[in-house]
DNA sequence: ATTAGCACTCACATCACTTGACTGCTAACA
DNA sequence: TGTTAGCAGTCAAGTGATGTGAGTGCTAAT
C-alpha cells in the first residue's frame, strides 16, 4: 500500500515529519520547501501534500493550516530510519554515560531493570519502562527450615534467580529438636527440590500425599509464601520519569495528564500496553486505540541474559517523538546489558 | 492575638471558611449573612469583614470580589474544629470501613503503614502518606549463617521488628565444614547480638579485634548487609492517591501539578515536610513556604504501637480542606491501628 | 509537470461594550 | 453607638465585531 509512493513523496513525507517532531506545529508547504525541497517550488509540494492527504498519511487540522502527520506517516518515517545503522545515533558521550550506569553493583534482575529504567528517562527525556518477563520461569534449588528464636523457623527458599526468605513460621510446640526440622527440611525438598515455581497452584495434594502426613502445616505455609512471591513479582514494572511527559505540549492540559499518569502508575495496565510477543526485538506501536494512552507512542525492546529474554524496557512519550534517538539507545542497552552482566547464578545470589 | 475577637467575628470567620471550604469560590457578605446570620444585615457582615481584613485573616482578591481566607484563618478554623470530639466525625460506614482494611493479615510494619496510607486516601479523597520513624530503632537478636549449594552461605539477621536476608557471600574455600560456620556464627552473635542497628557505623574493630581475626571477610559482609538495609529503610514514605491532588482546582494547571507530583515523589522531599518533632500527636501546617507545596495544607498523626511510636501517617491536601473530616479519620486509624495490632515479635516474625 | 499569482479560509488576537456580583460609603434610624 | 438601606463605584468575565496573517486550493501561463 505505501509501496507506490514516488521518491519525491517519500521526501516530502519524510521532511513533513522531521519538522513536526521538532516543532509540534503543523507543517506549512513553504516549510518543507524551504529547508528540505529548494528546488521545487512550494505550490508544486503543496499539490504533493494533497496527494498524501488523500492517502491518508497526513492531515489538516483546519482548511488554513499546516499538515500534522497521522499514525501512517510514523510508520513510514520509523521504517525508514530503522533501516540505518542505530547504534550510531548516539554520541560518544552518551554511550560512556549508559555503559559507567551500569558498571555498579547490580545483582538481582530487578535492579538492573530498574536502572535500565532510569538511564532510558534519562537520556531521551521521555519516560520509560522495563518489565520483567519470566518472573514465574524460576526453579526451586533448595529448601532451608531455620529454627530462630521461641519455637519460630525462618523458611529460606533459594532458587536460580535469588532467594526468598520473608516470613517465619510458628512450629508450636510440635518440635523444637532438631530432627523434626531436619525431617521437615528433608521432606520439603523432596517435594519441591528443582520444581518451577510457575507450577505452585498445580501442587496438589494427591501426587504426594503420603509424603506429607505430619508436615502439612509446613506444607501449606511454603505454598503460600510461594504463592505470594509469584503474586507480588508477576508483571513487575518499573515506570520512569513519568513527570516526562507533562514537558510535551500534547499533555499540557491536567485532564490528559491525569489520565497518563492514573494509566502508568497501574501496574496492570502497562503489561497490557506491551506487545503480545515479548519475544520481538523491537515493537514499535503508535497511538494504540483504547488504551487510554492513545496519543503516545510505544517503543519497546526484549533483553536477554545469555539467550533467554529477562524483560523488556522501552519509552512511553508523544507521537511525534524523537524516534532515531529512542531506538538507539534502546539498540545500544540491550546490548550492553547482555555483555555487562555475568549471567545470574555464577554470582552470588 | 486572636483571642480579641468577638463572638459574632469567630462567627462570620468561622462561615467564611466553611464556605470557602466547600465552594472554592470567593465568598460574598450576602452569602454569609443568608446562611449563617440571618439576624443581621449584610451590610453589617460587611463591616465585620473589613475589620477581619484588616487583621489579616482574610483578603480579596479584587476589589469586587468577596473574601478568601488566609492562614490565619485557616488556623482559627482548625483551632476550633479540635476542640470537639473529632471521632463523632466519622459515619459508622466510614469506621466498619477502617476496621474491616486493617483485619487482613498485616505482618510488616511496612505494610502496616502503606495500608493506613491507603485507607486515609480512600476515605478523604486527598494525596495521603505514611512514614515509618526510627527505623534504625531495631535491634538484633539473631545472626544464622545458612549454608547452602556451593561454598555459599546466606546471611539472616533476625532482629525484634522481622528479619533480614537479601544476600549470599561467598566462602571460598575456607571453609566448607560445619564447624567453621558454626564458629563464625558464634563470633558473629557475640559481637551483634543485642545491638542497635543504628549503632553499625560505630561498630570499629579495636574493642572486638582480637575475636574477629579470620572472620573479618564474613564481618565486613554483615556490617555491610545492615548499612544497606538501614539505608534503604531510612525514611520510608509511601504515597497514595498522589493523582488526587490534580481533581482541586488548586492544581488545574499543568505547571502546579507537575511541581507537587515531583515533590512528593521525592522521599527526601516528603521526609522534610514532616513535623520536626516527630513525637505531636496531631500536627496542622498551612501553607509552608519554599517546600514546593507552598499551596498545601498537610496534617499529620502519630500512631503507636504500644508506647513506641511507629511512625506517622498523614494527608496533604489543598489549604481549603474538610479539616474536621480529615482529623476525625486521622484520629480514628490512630486508635485502630494500636488496638487491631498485636505488638510485633509475639506474632510470626 | 511546474509554477506564479490570487482569492479564500479560519484560528487567533484585540478591542469596545455589557453584565452582574461585589464592595465601600453615607445618611438615616433605633 | 451600632445597625441598616440604598446607591455609586469597581472589576472579572463574557460577548461580539473586526483585523491580521499564515496557510491553502485553484487557475492560467510556461
């Protein structure tokens, strides 16, 4: 469909949306002709840009106006610029900045994402995101019953990614010597020794049930403890900058910003303003309907540790926003997280 | 100073705010005169009005416009207002409300206090906080060195408040036997064992030197383990309902709203806006200047549990605020937060 | 096909004018 | 002396008329 423009559309096209980044103001013919066409004259764009209104690339928001570039433009001008080498749209500096962020002390994945979070807001002003995919992908390694205290034992789940280690339990007065922990400790990690903690809920009773007898108890607390670990870590976003996008003229009324800021702060809400496919390298999205952000624009990009995808970061701003720029630094994070970080296991934790 | 007032001046002062509370809106001699005191003239309200103009309790902010009070108004408002039983505020619905949120199990003082802080938004439909004070109050009754797959060992500090353990260290190959670890955590326990957290900087080796010796990586992990902790829990402000503030028409402009989310976003900034002594039970401030929330009213409460402060909780709101509504529901998760808690430490953890 | 030229459109700013909600003042009254 | 009615004065906010200028679409000439 967009495949029969001329070249001179294309660079009409082009120019037009270059100009409304930069200025947000619609964009006259004598603007295009002026700074990217000289050799034409304006009337001659003029009849160009009535030939890609009725393509529906561009639009007028009254008769006497401009052209502002519609969802269609985006796409063409994203798909021109993807096609360029990204990583060399970042300075020198700015990649020096991404890569002493994350030279720091950054053990679990949940720090990394957040301080991929915040360099992303950082460098491109807009603001940014960074999901943790996979939470629930993680493996039991062991199962530790640490008596403390009174007749309490601290439960220590450590598994591939960390651990978890946040409640203790009250034993009573059932046993307070050592070996009914050990028996306990013995029979956990028969059960859940190297199991996913994804499969939690499918934990049924009936598989293992002779196993269990006197420890059901225990039994139950180490299931709900898992439980709400999956619960609490499932869908983990971390939002940046969200103040950002109050600085564009396109949320400058507090209605929309409102608006913006209720959609981002929910949790649930931003994982479903994520591709469907985490798997994609790029997902580039533009003014998706319905989704309450419907005059944003949504970049993101899958990061892996070694080969298995660990998230996703990406940039949340206006439409017209400065899309060379945001792919490039998120060209240039994902690579640095994956040679920056030893894969997790190797270290401690 | 105020105290000269006359009975009829409280009275007008008093109508004034209370309309002005609940219409925004500069508020008229006649307006005051129909509603609160029909036994005089307006024209008699009006002279009253320019006495109280002249004392600085009110303003107008054009000549034919009608009065809005100043701070001084607002503090005589309050004043007054705190005289009464503040519990008799709330409707019965509100208290099944408050009791009904608290019942869940609510084992951390964290999440203790973001609850309150969410209740108190709900309830009053303004931006609320809560803070939790004298975090570096905790102290160790416990150090566990677990060992776990490898040559690691995971750290757990159990203290009076919960416990601690977020890392793994590395033994090396120092010592992969029980009765190096046992040692350890018998050196460990000698020299933390009933101390203050707070205390962690002023841990210096000279007085334990001679009892460390080959435990002094694990020792320096530990002490490690507790300035962050201590770090990351050192003011601890959570805020809910931030986007509430942006419904008054206070902060119907994009500039305002921007500058209020970003200050209470900032945890540094919150802490600063509390009451310096920490210890008030109630505490009214209006309209602080230079803290970026010059336009604000903020309130806060102390709760207990037991006789130890815990921390506070609190609502910020615009200076024309349902004062009495928001000192009742202050005063009410006051006392239902020390009677529904059980006192940390006979529970789990 | 391109261009110059021109008439047309329309958002936006400005200005004069009206409206109405207040006040402050004054003079009369209890 | 305190209160009140009445009235003139003030000022924000709304309304409508008018001008301005940036931009277009169209047409006729090249």
């Amino acid at each position: 469909m967009g495949k029969e423009l001329s070249e001179r559309k294309k660079r009409i096209l082009h120019a037009l949306v270059d100009l409304y980044i930069s200025t947000g103001q619609p964009v006259s013919s004598s603007d295009i002709q002026s700074k990217y066409l000289p050799e034409v004259s304006s009337a001659t764009v003029r009849s160009e840009l009535s030939a890609l209104e009725a393509l529906g690339y561009i639009a007028q928001p009254h008769t006497s106006a401009g052209r502002i570039p519609l969802k269609d433009a985006y796409k063409f001008y994203v798909e021109s610029i993807s096609a360029g080498d990204s990583s060399s749209m970042l300075t020198d500096q700015e990649t020096a900045f991404i890569r002493n962020r994350f030279v720091n002390r950054l053990n679990e994945i949940e720090d990394l994402s957040k301080e991929a979070a915040k360099i992303i807001s950082d460098i491109t002003n807009y603001t940014s995101f960074a999901v943790e995919t996979n939470v629930s992908n993680i493996e039991i390694e062991e199962i530790k019953l640490v008596p403390i205290k009174g007749s309490k034992a601290v439960v220590l789940i450590v598994t591939n990614r960390g651990m978890i280690a946040n409640k203790a339990i009250d034993l009573k007065s059932d046993g307070l010597d050592g070996s009914y922990l050990d028996t306990a400790t013995r029979v956990l990690n028969r059960v859940f020794q190297g199991r996913n903690i994804k499969d939690i809920e499918a934990f049924e009773l009936g598989e293992i049930d002779e196993e269990i007898k006197g420890f059901r108890d225990i039994f139950d607390e180490v299931l709900d403890i898992l439980r709400i670990y999956v619960s609490e870590h499932r869908d983990n976003v971390f939002v940046e900058g969200a103040l950002k996008m109050l600085d564009y003229p396109e949320y400058n009324n507090v209605e929309d910003a409102k608006n913006f800021l209720s959609v981002i702060s929910d949790r649930r809400n931003m994982s479903e303003l994520l591709p469907d496919n985490g798997s994609l390298e790029f997902s580039v999205r533009i003014g998706k309907e319905d989704s309450g952000v419907d005059k944003c624009a949504i970049i993101t990009a899958a990061y892996k540790v070694g080969d298995e995808i660990m998230g996703q970061a990406g940039v949340i701003g206006p439409q017209r926003m400065d899309y060379k720029k945001v792919i490039g630094v998120l060209d240039y994070i994902k690579k640095t997280m994956s040679t920056v970080i030893n894969p997790i296991g190797d270290d401690e934790q």
